[in-house]
C-alpha cells in the first residue's frame, strides 16, 4: 500500500534523521516505499526466507526469535516504533536469507523500504548509513548482553531479574513457557525455579499469574 499524506508526517516524526537528508532522498523514499499493517501475534518473517525490504517501525511491538529443531525458543531482542530489525539490515545488505523468525506482539505499523532502493540509499545517502550503523551498534551490544545473560548468569538470578523487571504491582501475567522463551531456557526449568521461589515464600503462584511477595 502506498504512503498516505497522514502516515508521512508521523514517518519523519518518528525517524526525524529523514528530516535532515536531502529532498531527493526524502522524495525517492515516499516513491518507492510502502505501508503495511499488522494485528497482534502475526508471523511476519520466518527463518530462511528472504526480506521484502527494510522494515522501520512506525507504531507497536515486533519480537525477533530463533526457533531449535525440537521446538524450544529463545527471544533475541525486540523494537519498537522508531527502530528497525538488525538481522534484516544485515540479510539485506548481504542478500541472505533471514536468519531468525520475526513476530508482532502487539498491532503494528510499518514503512518498507525496497532491497535495491537500501542499498542504494546506503551508497549515496549520509543519513541513511547515519541511521543504520547506530542502530546495528545498539543491536550488537543488545545481542552480547544476551550471551553473557545465557552463557555466565545463573538462571535463577536471571528469573528474579526477570519478575521485577516485567511485573506491575507486584503481578506478572505469563505463561511458564512464555518466561522459558524469553529467558531461551526449558519450560520445566522455569516452572522448577518458581516452585522452589514459592517454597521460600519469595512469591505466590496462581494460573498465569505470580504474585511478587519479598523479592
């Protein structure tokens, strides 16, 4: 779909780098790129397929997953509106497939920039590389906290992080596995930790629901 007036206003509201590129730029982007939307919870990339363009978010919530051959999930990081998907920068540029599975939590809305016009836009343009290296920087640095989080933290250090972090009120909503995924660790291994938080009156536990008590 293309561009509307209204949507182009909130695009440079939203990505106000744009705002300082060149009007050729700015005018080759609201050409060739398109609007697309989603509802909560559609799958919109999956591992191996090819990218239809850049992504920037204009509204909502996207989770990037992998995915292993017996089904267990791990999140590597999630974006929100103003910000675009590392791995897909990355395929692009590349001209690889992508690498992860990409999912919208919430409903969202996006501006898709075609392959061949990023790249070109990446050669030409300051602003373009500008945007892009300072956000696969941030990535980067998202993705190794990531590992160290996996490879050294304790996992129940890392599910009390976890439970403050996410709850409100001193009330987190979430399925065992939902927690598993995000952490990349076994349903069994979540559900075991916060039976033993339980035990030591740490929390109270209900049907999706844990309650903080003396965390």
């Amino acid at each position: 779909m293309p561009i509307s007036t209204g949507t182009i206003d909130r695009f440079f509201d939203i990505f106000p780098v744009f705002q300082k590129g060149t009007q050729a730029l700015i005018n080759d982007i609201l050409s060739f790129s398109q609007y697309m939307s989603a509802p909560p919870h559609t799958i919109l990339r999956r591992e191996g397929e090819y990218s239809p363009g850049l992504v920037l978010v204009l509204s909502g919530y996207k989770m990037i997953y992998k995915q292993s051959d017996t089904g267990r999930e791990i999140t590597l990081y999630t974006f929100v509106a103003g910000e675009f998907c590392i791995l897909n920068a990355v395929s692009l540029l590349s001209n690889s497939l992508y690498p992860a599975n990409a999912i919208s939590i919430t409903q969202v809305e996006m501006v898709i920039i075609p392959p061949g016009k990023f790249c070109e836009y990446i050669s030409q343009y300051e602003e373009m590389r500008t945007l892009i290296f300072s956000l696969i920087g941030k990535s980067l640095a998202e993705v190794m906290e990531l590992i160290t989080e996996v490879t050294i933290t304790r996992m129940d250090e890392r599910l009390v992080d976890y439970l403050i972090e996410k709850s409100e009120n001193g009330k987190l909503y979430a399925a065992h596995q939902t927690i598993a995924n995000e952490l990349g660790t076994a349903r069994e291994v979540v559900s075991r930790s916060l039976k033993d938080f339980e035990r030591r009156n740490l929390i109270l536990l209900s049907r999706n629901c844990i309650q903080l008590v003396n965390l």
